[in-house]
C-alpha cells in the first residue's frame, strides 16, 4: 500500500493563466501541484491487452485528457461552474509491456496507495479496458479489509465470464471480485443489460450469486433517474461505500463507434449524462471508472472520446451539486 506505479501523464497542459480557470486543461491539476487534499484524483490504467477482443482502449487515458480543451468548466444547463472543485491528475499506472498479471498488480496496489494517502478524496480512474476494475477495487479492499464494497455497474454485459477459462480478461471482472471475496454478489447491480450479449449460464451465474440484474427495457420503463436512485438507496443501506463502473459499451453502437463491444440497443449518450449527473450526487459514490473507450475507431471527430469526456463532466456536475448542498 506504501507502493504506486504512477508516471506523469503522456498529455498534459500547462497553466497558462493566473485567473480563475474557464476550461478543463487549466482546471485539472498535476497532483504534485495541490498541497491539500484534492476533491477527486484522476489516475489512467491504460492496458488492453486483457481485452478479449481487439481493443486499443489502453490509448483511452491519453485522448481523454487531449480532449479537455474543447470543454468549458461552466455547465450551462445546470448554471453551475466546476472551477472551485480540486481536481488532481496523478498520471497514469506504468504498464509491463508483456506481462498482463504484473500489470494487474500494479494497478491494484497503485490504487490502494491513493485511497491509503487520500482516504477522503473521491478517485477517478479512466481505462483501460473492465479487466482493470477488478484491480481497483481489490486496492481498495486492501486499504478498508472491514468495510464492504457495492458496485453499481453500467454495462451490456455482466461479466462474469470464467477467469479460469479466459484469464483475468475484460469479460472477467465481477466474476473475479466474487469468487475472490472482495465482494458479494448480492452488492452488485448492473443496469444496461439488453438484447442478445449475455450467454444463458453468466445469467445462471448471476441469479447463484444473486447479482441485481436491471435490464435497459426494466430501467426505462421504470425511468432511468428513479432506477438509479432506488439503486444508489438500496447499495447504500447494505455497503459502506459503492464503487462505480460505467462500461463505454453500455452505450448503442451508433452513439459509441469508438467501443469494440458496443451494440444495438444501448443507452443514447444522453441517458447515460442524466444517470451520471445523479451518481454523482450521492454521498456513499467513493470510486468510479470509465472503460473499454477505443479511440483508434472513433471517426475524425473523435465522436466518442468527446462523450466520454462529457460522461465524466456531468459525474463532476453532481459532485459540484452535493457540494453545494452540504454546503447550505
């Protein structure tokens, strides 16, 4: 826990100005920089080699940071400025180049380093493709062994696919927390699920180990805002704090041609900000992470990593918003 692998990002901006920040590349901050504690800290784990399909998400991290200074810290519909939240980039997890499982550990202990130094600060880590999540939240398990870990999880599938079979891969990560321990099944919920993605016996996995299974048709019906909270309620009355993991593929393929995995049917990208705006409201929301976002086959426009970006603005619109309203 005493141990971190971070590297100064690829990308990074420099601060141009002594004002008070109008766009992200001047907001974010180096972590080395902010001599208090940060409200969040943003940290890259950009490996895709565990991707079961081809997936250049490791290039992600970079991109993402690239894309801020098309955005504004001000957010127009919700006339609130983001500028007064401390954000801080600690760079990203450094990646053996060959060796999956090394690569793994070092983004499990890196990232119970960073709940270990800022047990109070909320952490942002940007993939990479889902194998990742698994490591996050074994570091963390690592730092707080006595509290329990909820996840609530945005994706098409569940994955729950057999690490025996497959490696510690992309379709592996909720499997690989349950089976190991580091959480329970019935912690878990995952909203987005659709369609024709998901094997007859991951769901006979996931109904054994009671996994909360919201299917996008169940969400919509209900209404996507009030699903999210009765799952943020719910997770927060049986777990000490919920980790949350927004896989990019949950989105429809004609809103994300920069996913590998996308598909018919999925979130529009607008549905996933109205959900984000709301997560990111919650008190028990302590760790989130964005993933499987391929960048090499995004258009020219880079349609995708722009909503990736935006995805995360609205998660720091509600963090901005529960400030406010612990603030009154």
């Amino acid at each position: 826990m005493n141990q971190h692998w971070l590297q100064p990002p690829e990308w990074s901006w420099n601060h141009l100005s002594k004002e008070e920040p109008t766009h992200v590349h001047h907001w974010v901050q180096q972590l080395n920089e902010i001599e208090k504690y940060p409200d969040l800290i943003l940290y890259g784990a950009p490996i895709s080699r565990s991707s079961i399909s081809v997936s250049g998400a490791s290039l992600y991290p970079g991109e993402f940071r690239r894309m801020w200074k098309g955005f504004a810290t001000y957010n127009l519909d919700e006339d609130i400025d983001l500028a007064p939240l401390q954000v801080a980039d600690a760079g990203d997890v450094v990646m053996h180049t060959t060796d999956i499982l090394l690569s793994h550990q070092r983004i499990q202990e890196t990232s119970a380093y960073l709940v270990k130094h800022y047990p109070n600060t909320l952490t942002c880590m940007i993939g990479g493709d889902h194998s990742t999540t698994a490591c996050a939240v074994r570091g963390i398990k690592e730092v707080v062994p006595q509290e329990s870990i909820g996840i609530l999880q945005l994706d098409t599938h569940l994955d729950v696919r057999d690490p025996e079979e497959l490696g510690p891969a992309n379709g592996t990560p909720i499997r690989q927390l349950i089976d190991g321990s580091t959480i329970q099944g019935k912690d878990v919920i995952n909203i987005g699920l659709h369609g024709y993605y998901n094997a007859k016996p991951l769901i006979d996995y996931a109904k054994k180990h009671s996994i909360q299974m919201v299917t996008l048709k169940q969400a919509r019906k209900q209404g996507l805002i009030c699903t999210i909270q009765e799952s943020l309620q719910h997770l927060s009355a049986k777990v000490d704090r919920i980790y949350v993991t927004v896989d990019m593929d949950v989105l429809d393929i004609s809103n994300a041609p920069g996913v590998p995995a996308s598909t018919p049917g999925g979130m529009t990208a607008i549905e996933l900000f109205d959900i984000l705006l709301e997560i990111g409201q919650h008190p028990d929301v302590r760790h989130i992470d964005f993933v499987c976002l391929d960048p090499s086959k995004d258009s020219a426009v880079a349609e995708t990593v722009k909503t990736g970006v935006y995805a995360w603005m609205q998660f720091m619109t509600g963090c901005m918003l529960k400030t406010r309203k612990t603030s009154t």
